[in-house]
C-alpha cells in the first residue's frame, strides 16, 4: 500500500552565452560541458527507462536560455567541434596511457565521449528537445519552463511590468520550441514575493516551488508543513522544498557526492599534462581548462587521489539510491500517520548537479527511478500537476518571501558586490516602459521596431540573475560585469537612437545576430498597464 509520493525536480538552467562575433568562446563551453555530462546522460537514462517500461514520473524545468541554446544552430556546430576535438584528446590518451594503471580510463572516456557524439549527431540530429519532448509525450516526463532570462523577481518588482516581461516571455519561448504551454513554472532561484502568483494566474500556470521556510513562515501555519501544497488564494499552489532531501543530495559534509569513491571533479588532465601536450586542448593553447578527462576519486580528506573505478563508483550510486528510496518510504510512512492525506515528497534539484558536478548523478537518479517503481515500494514518483490533480482541494495560505539561496533570501543577489547594477536596471525598465507608453496607440516603421524589441531584448538580458551570483562568488566576475554593462549599454544605445529617430541598421544588425533571442518579442508590452 502507497504512504504518500515523491515528486523529483530538475532545473535545467545556463545563462545565455552566445557569441558570433568570436571564433570561439570560452563561457560557451558551460553549455558544451552540460550537454556532455548532464543532459546527453540524462536522456540515455530516460531511454534506457522507456525501454525497460519502467513506471516513473520525473519533472524537468527547461530554462528559456536553455531552451535557445539548444536550439541554437552556430552552438550546435560549435558543440560538434568541441566534441570531436575531445574525441581526438581520448585517443591520444588511449596511446600515452599505454601500459598504465590509466589506460582502462581511457578507453572509458573515449567510449563515453563517442556515446555523447552518436546520441547527439544520430540518434537526436541534434535537437536535445526532441528527446525531452517525446518522454514528456510518452507521460512520464513533466516539462516546465521559467523566467526568460532567469531574472531575479523579487528584485525586480518595483515594476510589475518588468516582472510580467519576464514571466510572460519565459512561456512564449517555452510554447514556441515545444509545442504546448506548462502548467508548472520555475521562479528563478526558487525566490518568491507575496503576489508574483497573481501574475502566474494571468498565464495559467497552477504551481511552483518555494524552499521550505517559504511555507513554514507562510501567512497560516502550514497543517501539513511542506508535505502538501498551499493554495495562495487564487488557485496557483505553492509546493515547499523538502529538507531532508535536499541535504541528502546537496551537503557537502552528509551529501551522496562526496562519497569517496566518486569521481574527483577538481582533478583534470588540463590542469595536470604537460602544456605542450594539452594546449591543442585548452584555451587558446594557453589558459588551462577542464577536458572532462579525470582519472581520479574523492579519495578522502588530505589523502593522495587514487584511481577513479568506474564501476566501483557505480555501485555505490545504487547504493546510494537504496539508501534514498529507503529513507524516503520512512519519511512518509511517519507522515502518513499525522496527515489528512497522502504526503508528498519535494525533491528539486539543479540539473547540472547529476553529471557534471556529481558525474554519478544520473546513474543514482535512474536507480530511484527504478526502486520507486518496483511493486514493493511504498512511495509512488508523481509530478506535482498529476498530484493537483488527485488532491484538489488545498489549504489556502500565502508563503513568505523566500528564496533557496545562501541563508534563504536575497542577500546573495543583492550585497556590497553587485547592489550597484540594480539602479541602472531599474532605469532601463522605466525608460523602456516610457518609449512604450509614448508610442501607445502609434504607427512605428519595420526598423523603429526592430530598435525597439531589441531595446526590451537588452533589458531582459541584463537582468539575468546569473551575472550577480557570479560577482558574489567570485569566479568568472569580469565576464559578468562586462554582460551587465553591455546590456546596458546595448540599451541606452537604442534608446537614443529611438528618441532621436536616428537609428543604424548595419550596427542593430549585429545586435540582432549577437543577441539572437526571443524572436516574437513585443516592445508594446512594455506598455504600462495605466497607458493602455
């Protein structure tokens, strides 16, 4: 007999990095690493499900950036380069390990990285969305989307317009590359303000999820704490996080990843071979990069790195995943007993956590997925609309603002590093609304419309919520104080030329291809409600 449910949750976000104008480029590379480690593995995972019939309901947030990544066809030839070129570094190492402790891992990277290749170039021709949408069709994927460029709303909500731009775009690129509206959405770091499920409503979205203090500091004392959804009042419901799930993943001291017989991360052939040898390899023959080629474990504290086994490393995920399922099917047997119905579970996570991060992690998800579905579990895999569906009625509560960051609100995305870039935001947005309003009702030319959705093109991209988190961590801050302030400059540009009616469509043009996002984007609705 089923106690109660799990609903697993994969945010699959990359901030958009798109550079025609460049032969090559480094931050491109997170994409390329994400789809070799991450995405190529979680479909092979999703297929292998499919053949073997197994019964299992897994949810997958697509980002927009992600989505036209993805999509994107000079990325697309790009990847193909990147992954022959580790191909080539493979069969170099299958030689120079000749003989060695290594060669074994060798010959494993060469067959995981010609695996990557023929998914990608065979099986899928390219299209990764493909794959996702034909498991969501089969009804055991749920795809959901988020904010268009991954905008931090809480701190953009001193306009409401800004707020909706983001929401409503993020849904339109959705819809327009798979083919049908989500009844989920993703808030970008899962950060919430009272009344963004207003605007959620609008688009006819029916849930999303909060971290955990999001609904335990709610505006009614959850009954169910975070093991049931809160209707906010107007039929959107608010899932929590769970807790415990999320530090048996995410932990850094109790999580599953640093399990010692994993796979070292920090330990790469770019960083460790002689420069001559590597440079064909890294950036610019000079800069040492990832190859995605690691021979060695977690080992343990201050231990010297032993030798990466594959298969030892394999069986400790499904360890692991025994371990998971089993102290799942505990958790909600003692909620069973407490609650008014069946529990459910919360488990979302970061996508690229499983594979590149944690390079076990899709084998572990795939266990779960199978241990869930076996006729002696206790606990059934749901997604959360399937839920909404079974369980209609619902406490009716608001969350607190929350967020799932460092200390569980905004002071990772606002701080002494980057608290300087959200007056020119906010600028910009009052300045495109006011060109909106100023045209309401207006006939424009083909090229002030052009200037005019590249304008709100700009804007979208500067408020990505991934340059602040950069700044405040610390790692690429010079990339992403250049975004911002491209962006920026990108829009004040336009909106000179604008006012001026002074525009030059060579260089828009190359704004255009660079910037090569939201095709079906709509300047007028950047129109404030109160001028329409």
């Amino acid at each position: 007999m089923k106690k109660g449910f799990l609903s697993l949750i994969l945010h699959a976000h990359l901030p958009y990095v798109h550079h025609p104008e460049h032969e090559s480029f480094f931050e491109e590379i997170w994409l390329f690493e994400a789809i070799t480690e991450c995405y190529i593995p979680l479909i092979n995972a999703l297929d292998r499900l499919q053949k073997d019939s197994i019964d299992y309901r897994l949810t997958l947030s697509l980002s927009p950036p992600l989505i036209s990544m993805l999509r994107d066809e000079l990325l697309q030839a790009r990847y193909l380069n990147y992954l022959h070129k580790l191909l080539e570094l493979a069969q170099k190492e299958v030689l120079r390990t000749k003989k060695t402790n290594y060669q074994k891992l060798a010959h494993y990277y060469l067959a995981f990285f010609q695996n990557a290749l023929d998914t990608y170039q065979q099986q899928y021709k390219g299209d990764l969305l493909s794959a996702f949408k034909k498991h969501h069709a089969a009804g055991t994927l749920e795809l959901i989307t988020c904010a268009a460029t991954h905008g931090f709303l809480p701190l953009l909500n001193l306009s409401e317009t800004a707020v909706r731009n983001q929401i409503n775009n993020g849904l339109k690129t959705f819809e327009t590359n798979l083919g049908f509206s989500p009844t989920g959405f993703w808030l970008p770091e899962c950060a919430y303000y009272p009344g963004v499920e207003t605007l959620l409503a609008e688009q006819g979205i029916n849930y999303f999820f909060v971290d955990n203090h999001g609904i335990m500091a709610a505006s009614q004392p959850p009954k169910n704490g975070v093991y049931a959804p809160l209707d906010c009042g107007n039929g959107v419901t608010a899932f929590g996080r769970d807790p415990e799930s999320s530090k048996q993943v995410w932990s850094s001291q109790e999580g599953y990843p640093g399990d010692y017989d994993y796979r070292e991360y920090y330990k790469d052939i770019g960083f460790d071979l002689d420069l001559n040898y590597i440079a064909p390899y890294i950036l610019d023959g000079e800069i040492r990069i990832n190859t995605g080629i690691k021979y060695y474990r977690v080992t343990g504290k201050d231990l010297p790195k032993e030798i990466y086994n594959p298969q030892k490393a394999l069986a400790k995920a499904r360890q692991h995943a025994q371990d998971f399922i089993a102290k799942k099917q505990l958790q909600l047997a003692a909620l069973n007993a407490t609650m008014d119905r069946l529990p459910i579970i919360v488990a979302p996570y970061d996508a690229e956590l499983f594979g590149h991060w944690w390079f076990e992690g899709p084998h572990w998800l795939e266990q779960v997925l199978r241990l869930a579905s076996e006729k002696t579990s206790t606990l059934k895999t749901i997604s959360c609309s399937d839920y909404l569906k079974q369980q209609t009625t619902h406490q009716i509560a608001t969350p607190s603002a929350s967020t799932w960051g460092d200390q569980g609100y905004s002071s990772y995305w606002l701080n002494e590093s980057n608290e300087w870039i959200y007056p020119f935001l906010h600028q910009a947005e009052t300045e495109m609304e006011q060109l909106a309003a100023d045209l309401q009702g207006l006939a424009v030319t083909p090229l002030q419309t052009r200037a005019l959705n590249q304008a709100a093109r700009s804007i979208l991209l500067a408020q990505a919520s991934d340059w602040p988190f950069i700044m405040k961590s610390g790692t690429t801050t010079d990339y992403a104080n250049k975004r911002i302030t491209d962006h920026l400059s990108r829009f004040n540009y336009l909106h000179d030329c604008i006012r001026k009616n002074n525009i030059n469509e060579r260089y828009l043009t190359a704004l255009e291809m660079m910037d090569n996002i939201f095709p079906d984007i709509n300047f007028r609705d950047y129109t404030p409600p109160k001028a329409r």
